[in-house]
C-alpha cells in the first residue's frame, strides 16, 4: 500500500512538527487537535517555524504556503482517520490515554492502516494491548524538534508484524528522516536510554560537589560532544582503542552512580516547580533574553546540519 496520506494525533511540540514535516516531503495530512484553540495554536507554530525555514533561506515563501495548504486541521478521530494509510500519535505521555486511543484507531481504520506511537520510551507491546490488530502497532519516536532533527526511532512491539516495521522506515527515509530499527522493544529505546543515562552522571556529579553545572555542561560541549554527529559512543571507542577503554572502565565503573530512583536534584527542583525554560528556572535561572539566544542557536546549528546531511 502506497502511503499518500497521514494522519498526525496532536498539535503541541511534536504533533505540529511532525504534521508540517509529512507536509514537506510532499503527504497530504490530517492533524487531530480537541479544539479550536489546540488547532489554532498548532498551525501558529506552523507558520512560526515555516517562516524561520524561508528567512534560512530553507524554503522559498511559495512553498512555505504550499506545505501549509497540504494541512487539514480535525476535530475527531473518524476524521483524522479519513483516507489515511499511516498514523502518528503524538498525544501525552500516559499509558492507558495511549491505550484508549489506539483501540478506537483499530476500531475506526481498516487493517491496512499503519498505527504508530512517538511516544519517547514507553514499549508498543503495553501501547496496543486492548487491540485487535496489534500487529499494525508501531513506535515511530521522533525527537524535538521533529522538522530538524533526523532521527526517528522504529520499535516493534512482540507481535508487530515484519511488513509494518520495514514499510513505516521505508516511510521515515521517505520524509528525509534517519530510521533506527530496533530488533525488539525495551523501555527508552536507545535514545533516551542514553540520554538519561549521561544525565544521571552530570547531576549526581553535581550533587557530589564535584563540580558546578556550568562546568559539566561545558565538559561535554567542548569535548565528546563535538564528536557525536559523526561518532558513536562505540565507533568513539574503536578509535580511541578499546583497551584503554577497558583499562578505564576497570576503575571508573565501580565509581560511577547506579542509582535507580530519580537523583535528589532533579526530584527537588520539580518539587519547587523548577521545571526548565517554561518556567524561568530549572537547574539554571533563566531570562527570556537567554532562552531565545540558546533556541536561536540552537536551530540555526540543527540548520546546518541539515544542510551538511544532505551532502
């Protein structure tokens, strides 16, 4: 089945980013929001990031209203559902509202509808559960924002089919996205696996009065970090010679945090309601002036990557 349309479930950071990124390579999309508001906030985002790709000089203005126009917003599941052959939901992190959702997907669409999840760790085997067809159940995870970073993680859960798997990366290579096939499922996927687990190091490197947050960014900024786009962790340690990675992780493991509960940092801050940028503070007390500074170089580093992907 030739996928021609999609439909994207939500209208927050990943919703409206994955809607307008199926619009740009070319699909005819279906974007579900609860209400007026939830769409009309979604397609403000829209022309807010299309405008940013035509004054990159990304897009000429022209096709910023073509990609635009490609976009239905829907106010029901029937309708998001109408004459769509894949589906991406991007709805909140919560396992039984997934559950619930799905299970009217299955119920609305015929079998040969693609159903896919971007949720960031929870597993698809838990996600389509109450479904007749869990066999069309999929993870697609794309990561923020979803219109510049390439990666999107595919997961199968233990009865999705081998065909839904190789025609959902065959459609994420389609959008000009980077597909990950996983072979089987596992909490976090690789993505945040890994990223949740450098941040346990930094904060509990932190709470140890090792060294100041600023100083631990700065030690991943200016050092392997600069590495990553092009090397792995384990591409990394076959350059740098796996005995002396093994010579390090000899005396380092034992001495690095194992903790299995959220650190004592991270727990207090989202106590005091220190959640991040959204709210002025998190592990760093935040200006409106510093957030747009760092999104703005923020986008235009993705930017230049996309250029550099390309080539």
């Amino acid at each position: 089945m030739d996928i021609k349309k999609i439909g994207v479930l939500g209208t927050g950071t990943m919703g409206h980013g994955v809607a307008q990124l199926c619009a740009q390579a070319g699909f005819e999309v279906n974007m579900y929001g609860r209400s007026d508001e939830s769409l009309d906030r979604g397609f403000t985002n829209i022309k807010r990031d299309l405008s940013i790709m035509v004054s990159n000089n990304k897009i000429t203005e022209e096709e910023s209203k073509i990609i635009f126009s490609k976009i239905k917003g829907v106010k029901t599941l029937k309708e998001v559902c109408d004459g769509v052959q894949l589906i991406v939901e991007c709805l909140a992190e919560k396992i039984e509202l997934k559950r619930d959702i799905f299970n009217q997907l299955d119920s609305l669409c015929s079998k040969e509808v693609i159903l896919t999840s971007s949720t960031s760790g929870l597993n698809p085997s838990d996600i389509a559960e109450e479904t007749k067809n869990p066999e069309r159940v999929v993870v697609a995870h794309f990561w923020n924002p979803p219109q510049l970073i390439p990666l999107v993680e595919v997961v199968p859960g233990c009865k999705t089919s081998a065909e839904v798997v190789n025609k959902t990366v065959q459609w994420v290579k389609n959008i000009g996205k980077q597909p990950v096939k996983m072979n089987k499922e596992c909490p976090g996927f690789i993505g945040n696996r890994l990223q949740l687990a450098l941040l346990r190091e930094a904060l509990y490197i932190v709470e140890q009065g090792y060294a100041d947050p600023e100083e631990v960014d700065k030690a991943v900024e200016y050092s392997f970090g600069r590495r990553l786009p092009l090397t792995g962790p384990l591409k990394s340690a076959d350059l740098g010679g796996l005995d002396i990675f093994y010579n390090i992780a000899s005396y380092l493991f034992k001495d690095l945090c194992n903790q299995t509960e959220p650190s004592k940092l991270l727990n207090d801050r989202v106590s005091e309601g220190k959640l991040g940028t959204k709210k002025g503070a998190g592990i760093y007390n935040w200006t409106d002036e510093e957030i747009n500074s760092i999104q703005k170089k923020r986008q235009e580093l993705l930017m230049y990557f996309l250029d550099l992907d390309k080539k």
